[in-house]
C-alpha cells in the first residue's frame, strides 16, 4: 500500500509541510513518485516516520536522529520499547499525582482545609521524591507514602534531636543516644529495611538543601544522630578491645558512616541479581567491605578477632545498620574467596 504525502500527514498526526521538511534534508524520502510527481510513502517508509517520531519524543534533535537511524540494522523493535518505557514512566508519575488529589479530596470532605502552603509543601517534597526513586521503589517505601500529610512521629523526634542540639548537649549523652536508636528504628521501618532506599534517601538529603528545609533535618542535625548512634555501638565494644584499640576505633569510626549504606544496597543488588559469592563481582564488594572494616578496626588480626566475636555476641550490634543475616552469609561467603593480609 502507499500513500500519497496529505494521507500520510492525515495518519499520523503531523503536517504535509514537516513530511516536506524530513524529506529535504534526507531523514524521510519517500520510496516512490507517483507520474505527476506527488510523493508516494510505502510500509518501510511508515516504519521509519514511527521511529522517527518515538526518537523525537525522547528529546532527540533531528540531526541525532539522522545520526541514529544512520547506523545499520537499527532495530525498531528497541525503540518501540523505549517508548513503551517512557509511557510507563508517564502513567506512574499519573498515578502519584491521583493519589494526591485523592488523598487533598478526602480531607476536603472530612472538613478539614489544609493549609495552601503545606499542601504546595507536601507535593514539593513528594516530587522530589520521584527524581531519586522509582515508581517500583516508592511503592515499598513507607517514608513516601507517609509523606502525603505530617508525620507526628518524625515532627516530635526531629524536635527533640533539634533541642538537644541547642542546649549544646553533646552527641555521646545517653539522652543523645537513646534519641539516635529511635531514629534509626524509624527510618529502617520507613525505608522498609531497605539499604538501597537509604542510599537513595541520603543522596536526595545531600543534593537537595529545600529537602533538608522542608523536612527540618539540616546537615548538621543528621551529623549529630549519627554520632550519638555511633557512640551506641562504641560503648558496646569497650567491653572487648583495649584502651589503645578503642581509641583508634573512635578516631575514625564515623568516617565511613555514609559509605556503608550504599555499599550494602550494591551488595543487596548483587543478591536479587542472583551472583554467587564466588563471583569477581561478590569478590569485588567483599575487597570493598573489608577496606571499610579496616579503616576503624586496623590491620591487626588479633583486633579484628576481637571485632567478629563482638558481633557475633551482642545482637545490639546489628540493630539499626539495613545488614541482615543473607546479606552477611553473602559477604562472608565472599571474603573466604579474598586472601587476608598478613
């Protein structure tokens, strides 16, 4: 079948003067010309108009597009899938967007009017949620789906944390301490015990300054639990290593403290990718994790004893740090295929 330029246009939505324009600069010449000369469009010609269109749809300039479609056997069933991508992505972002309205609707008919500027609050935040997260991944993260309305447990914590701050009470406190352990309770529940959605949750905290604004957890708020819960974990392992050893553990503890998490989200990922531990990749992350190990706990095997019976007599050690048992069997698993230092 072919069709003449104005049935072509008419089909596919676009104007006989861009079919004239694709076709002078050489991205759609028609296979054929009828006698009077009108341009005649065959099948392969359509196929190529619908790459076209789904390349220009993905924000390709025309000239990218000649350079793309330039390339041998370019195969339209990859591009279809692309644009089935993009579509997805599309109808998620409508979704979210419905359950907001559902969620302002039903306050509206419970007689509550919320505040014009948190509700503009609440969905500045929850679209920056969708910049850093999957629509898969905020569909099992509780902190998002929390995020439609004020979280009264959060709004109490952060507060109290914020007071401690401002009388100057330090970080390693017991009341410092006991408030770090509730926030790290809270966020596992409300990254569903996740390391993966920490990470992520991390990395929007460190780009986005409205974030922490909007949230109430500056930079330095977040430094100061993570300290207190540091010195949770530190009190613990007084009990095993010398003066000398848990002096050079709190010199440099809290280093890595943001590294761990995304770490262990690669090593969740490596998991759910089904990589045996004996793979370069587990190896690879095994190397990785003990680099971190040593940096607070040294070279010396004898200390580095005392850390493994440590953790593997005090359960307190574990809680609050997104590392459960598979990914531990993993890891150690992994690092009996890695050569210790000697």
């Amino acid at each position: 079948m072919l069709l003449k330029v104005g049935e072509l246009a008419r089909r596919s939505g676009l104007t006989v003067r861009t079919l004239h324009h694709y076709d002078a600069i050489g991205l759609l010449t028609p296979s054929a010309r009828a006698e009077n000369g009108y341009r005649l469009y065959d099948r392969d010609d359509i196929a190529r108009l619908h790459q076209i269109q789904a390349l220009r749809r993905f924000g390709l300039a025309l000239a990218e597009i000649q350079t793309y479609l330039a390339q041998p056997e370019t195969p339209l069933a990859s591009i279809v899938e692309r644009q089935i991508a993009m579509l997805d992505s599309q109808i998620g972002e409508a979704a979210r967007l419905r359950e907001r309205l559902v969620h302002l609707h039903g306050m509206l008919l419970d007689g509550e009017e919320p505040e014009l500027t948190d509700w503009l609050t609440t969905l500045e935040l929850m679209t920056m949620y969708d910049k850093y997260f999957t629509a898969d991944e905020l569909a099992r993260m509780p902190m998002y789906r929390n995020s439609q309305a004020p979280n009264p447990e959060w709004t109490e914590l952060i507060g109290e944390v914020r007071a401690l701050m401002e009388r100057g009470v330090p970080p390693e406190s017991e009341p410092a301490r006991a408030l770090s352990i509730r926030w790290m309770t809270l966020l596992a529940r409300d990254t569903n015990g996740d390391p993966r959605l920490l990470a992520k949750l991390n990395l929007m905290h460190d780009n986005e300054p409205s974030m922490q604004a909007r949230s109430g957890i500056s930079t330095e708020l977040r430094d100061y639990v993570l300290r207190a819960f540091s010195e949770t974990k530190l009190l613990i392992y007084e009990k095993y290593l010398s003066p000398g050893e848990i002096e050079f553990m709190r010199a440099n503890y809290g280093k890595g403290a943001m590294e761990w998490p995304k770490l262990m989200a690669e090593v969740r990922d490596a998991l759910d990718a089904g990589m045996g531990p004996e793979s370069p990749r587990a190896r690879e992350l095994a190397h990785r994790w003990l680099d971190l190990f040593r940096s607070y706990a040294g070279d010396d095997p004898r200390t580095q004893a005392k850390f493994r019976e440590a953790l593997l007599t005090e359960p307190g050690l574990m809680a609050g740090t997104w590392a459960d048992e598979s990914l531990l069997g993993f890891i150690r698993a992994a690092m009996g295929s890695v050569a210790q230092p000697r």
